[in-house]
C-alpha cells in the first residue's frame, strides 16, 4: 500500500484570479455561464442565485483572454455589465474577461449596484 501524499500546487494554480459575474434578473430562475474556460458548456457553470433577482458567480481563471455568454432559462443572452463585446458566429457578440498576470494590474470584477 502507497503512502499517502498530499497533492502539490502548480505553478500555473498560484497565478489563477478571482473573477467575479454578476446579474440581475428578476424572473431568471436559472442563470449559467458559457465560455471559453469551460468549453461552451451551458450548464457547466451554474452562477448562484443571492435573492432579489441577483445572480452571482466567482470563477477562478488564469491570466488570458476568455469570451462568454449568459444562459439565462436555457437562452443565450448578453451580459449587459460586459465592457467589451466581440461578434461571434451566431449574429449576436460574446463578452469578454482578462485576467491580468498581475495582480496589481486593474482586475475584471465587474458588481453591479
């Protein structure tokens, strides 16, 4: 029988950022994130519902450059807080996070009042 060890933290894992998405939705009663840093996976990442219409999600991201959408009810929306926006081959635009390398570099938390 091996021993047990415990599991050592990458240097990739130590530069990892919280990003933090929110929205407001009053009548969502289910709102995810789709994007790049889960393979555009709609239901991969379930933001969690804070009351009042109030949705939020912390993601932990490497330092890059990543696009994504809201699925709000199984629908494809725009987050409307996003401060850039690409288009997308669909017609519609994918928003946008960077995550610096830095932390003193400005970070991509966007909280809406």
């Amino acid at each position: 029988m091996k021993p047990k060890t415990k599991p050592t933290i990458g240097r990739a894992a130590s530069h990892s950022r919280c990003v933090c998405l929110e929205l407001t939705h009053e009548t969502a009663q289910e709102v995810c994130i789709a994007g790049s840093f889960n393979d555009w996976h709609p239901a991969a990442t379930p933001m969690i519902p804070i009351g009042g219409g109030h949705w939020r999600k912390e993601l932990t991201l490497l330092p890059g450059r990543y696009e994504y959408r809201l699925v709000v009810d199984g629908q494809w929306v725009d987050d409307p807080a996003a401060t850039e926006l690409i288009p997308n081959p669909f017609g519609t635009a994918n928003a946008v996070i960077e995550v610096p390398l830095h932390s003193t570099e400005a970070a991509t938390d966007r909280k809406r009042p």
